[in-house]
C-alpha cells in the first residue's frame, strides 16, 4: 500500500497470528503472520485469500501470548480493506489489510 495513502504510522510486528473470515466460516480460523500494525490497521500476510468488505476475527498467537491476560486482548475485530497477491505465482501468498472495527484496536495490536 502506498505510503500516501496511510493516516497513520507503521510498526514491523511480524507476530504469528490467525484469523476468521466472520461471515463465511466464523470458527475456522486460519493462519498467517502479522507484517506490521498502526493504531487503525494492520497488514496480514497469510496463504488463504480474503476479500475487501470480509468481516475478520483476527488473534495474535505469537510471543505476545506472554502477557496474555483476558482472550479480548489477544483478538480484535475488522473489515479488509484489500488484498494483493505476493510473491512468485508458484507460491499463493496474500497481504491483507485490515482496518480495525470503529478504529479500536486492543493493547496487543497497537504499534
């Protein structure tokens, strides 16, 4: 995503993560990796596709499980604003950007 299109500034996470597409299968959740996060967003890069308009159940699993405290903290909620194919074409990868419901984002997923 172009820089000038961005409100706001990026943090490189790369945490572990897995998501839920909410309005197709909300309890089969799939895997990926968290690329980078702002207070109103984040990248997701994953091998399952989603679509602009999904509605995502996103958790992180990753080393910040360490100060884990309540299951909300981990999880946050969002609609995907784009998705690009990455990568070599012999290699289905997919970056995923999210913007987090009513701009709230848990403590976890904040840069």
């Amino acid at each position: 995503m172009p820089s000038d299109k961005r409100k706001h500034d990026r943090v490189d996470i790369h945490e572990d993560i897995m998501f839920a597409l909410r309005s197709v299968h909300p309890y089969c959740y799939y895997g990926g990796i968290a690329v980078n996060c702002s207070s109103g967003g984040m990248c997701l890069q994953s091998r399952y596709q989603a679509h602009p308009g999904d509605r995502v159940c996103v958790r992180m699993i990753g080393r910040r499980l360490q100060s884990f405290r309540l299951l909300d903290e981990l999880t946050c909620i969002g609609e995907v604003r784009w998705c690009r194919q990455v990568g070599p074409p012999d290699t289905l990868n997919y970056c995923i950007g999210v913007h987090y419901q009513d701009d709230l984002a848990p403590p976890l997923f904040k840069p």
